[in-house]
C-alpha cells in the first residue's frame, strides 16, 4: 500500500506549491473562437420566465418613459443570442468593467455575428445589482432607452445571460 502512496507524492507536492503562492496569475484571454467551435458558457436564467415577462409587456404596450410604445409581437428565444449575452455577461464579471463594448472595443453587434447569428436588427440591454428576472425587467422598463428596446417592434428574438448579478439582453431579427 505504501508503495501505491508513493505515486502520489509528486501531485500532492505540486498542490501545495500551487496553492501556496502569492503570485497572481494571468490567463490571456482566448482568441474567438474558429466556425464550427462548440462553447459551453454557464447561464443561471430562467429562459421561459424572462420570455413571458418581456412577451407581457410587449403584448400590452408600455410607457417608456414619456414614450408612449404601442403592443408589438411577442419575442422567441434563440440560443445564439442567449450565448451572446452569457459570453458578455461573463466577460464583464471576470474582467471587472461594465459597458456595452469590451475593452478592446467589442460591440455588442460584433458579438451577435461572433456567436453564429446572421441580423438585420439588433439591440442590447446590461444591468448590473439584480437578483431575480422580474427585478431586471422591472429594471430595464424603469429606464427609457432599455425599455425601447424591450418594445421595439424590429426585433424578432432575444436572448438573455447572466454572470453573478451582470446581465446581458440581447435583441435581434434574423438576416436576409
């Protein structure tokens, strides 16, 4: 048995040097991904509540701000848009900003194309500090311009990610 122990002595020493030192490490950021790449992104929404929240809305009209917005067709979920949004989301977190570009200058239109969606329109929503879906809903249809993104009858699909309490709303009509 002891000599079965011995193998492990070289990975235990690894872990604790690893784990005691107090250099930082610096990961670079990956490069974009090639066409056909599969990426895995964790996103902590729940997808058919947001939908039915911002379909409410749309389908009811709203006041954004002193904008009368009248009922426009409901939105379907698309997982392109949904990657979009939790890839930025996660991006703000990690990097510690918050803005619609990157701090290299990523639009949020560069990142839509970027995650395999081909758009005639699109829109982009952030918000930072929220909890709960309906909190961030309420939260955008509070705010003028993102409540008219909410409501704009131009857009056709959204998705939605989330990373800690940052959140993405991604808006788009498919291309010709």
């Amino acid at each position: 048995m002891f000599t079965k122990l011995i193998r492990f002595i070289p990975f235990a020493c690894l872990l604790l040097a690893v784990a005691c030192t107090k250099d930082t490490v610096v990961v670079p950021r990956p490069e974009p991904e090639e066409p056909g790449t599969v990426v895995v992104v964790e996103n902590n929404v729940n997808k058919e509540l947001l939908l039915q929240l911002v379909n409410d809305v749309r389908s009811k009209g709203c006041n954004c701000g002193s904008t009368a917005m009248p009922p426009v067709q409901p939105l379907s979920w698309n997982i392109l848009l949904e990657l979009a949004a939790a890839k930025h989301s996660k991006d703000m977190v990690e990097r510690k900003y918050f803005s619609h570009s990157s701090p290299e200058g990523t639009s949020p239109q560069q990142r839509i194309k970027a995650a395999g969606y081909s758009y005639s329109w699109s829109g982009e929503n952030i918000a930072s500090g929220f909890s709960k879906e309906a909190d961030v809903i309420n939260g955008w249809l509070k705010s003028e311009g993102h409540c008219k993104n909410i409501m704009s009858g131009n857009y056709k699909e959204m998705g939605v990610g989330r990373a800690n309490s940052v959140w993405t709303q991604v808006f788009a009509a498919p291309g010709k």
